[in-house]
C-alpha cells in the first residue's frame, strides 16, 4: 500500500520477465498485474482460498500464453492437496488446452490421459 516513490523492491515478475526492470505487466483480460508462480504459491499458502486462476496463468511461468504443461501438472498437484476452488469452466479450459497442446506435438495418447481427468463427465 506505499506510493510509487516509497517502494523499495521490485514485484515478483514471472522469470521471463525479470531482466525487464521494476514495471508492472498488466493481463490483457482482468487488469492484474502478472506476478511469478512463485508469489501464487506464497498467497496461496498465507490464504487458502487464494484466486487460482491467476496461479495457474501459464504467463505466470512462461512468455507463450499456450504452454499449459506446468500449469495443469501444478493444478494436479494442488488437487490432490484438497484444493478445489477453482471453476469447472477454467479446470475444463485447463484440461482441453493441455490436450490440445500435446496432440498438436502428437502425443495423442498422453492427450486421452488429460482428458480422463476433465470433470464433466458429459
């Protein structure tokens, strides 16, 4: 809560974008700031009910918004540590871009094996 002037450390930018200086990298879609996976997982932490949607923004990790892999192995992961607030459309997002991207390399069958895992069983 300090003014631009008073800060005296730089925010917790992804590792992309580390060398790029103290600035701010606005989402396009919600107006957050980008912060790394690590800063997620602190707040996480610190607040169970932390949002987990900016958590698992792949440019959280990564500078190509369509590389989902840590982000669905992380959202596995956190799943199995009983966290669950995050929306059946985002986990169902999750699943169907993480398959995508590996029946794009032609990794069809670990395609199949994500989408086991989508929670609509529809």
């Amino acid at each position: 809560n300090t003014s631009e002037s008073e800060k005296y450390a730089c925010c917790p930018l992804p590792p992309y974008l580390e060398d790029s200086g103290c600035v701010i990298e606005e989402d396009d879609n919600a107006g957050r700031p980008l912060r790394d996976v690590c800063f997620h997982l602190l707040k996480l932490y610190s607040d169970r009910s932390y949002e987990l949607d900016q958590l698992l923004d792949p440019r959280s990790v990564t500078s190509d918004p369509l590389d989902f892999r840590l982000s669905w192995h992380l959202w596995e992961v956190l799943r199995a540590l009983n966290y669950s607030h995050l929306s059946q459309q985002s986990w169902g997002v999750l699943n169907t871009s993480y398959a995508a991207q590996l029946e794009s390399e032609g990794l069809w069958e670990w395609a199949v094996f994500v989408m086991l895992h989508e929670p609509d069983t529809q």
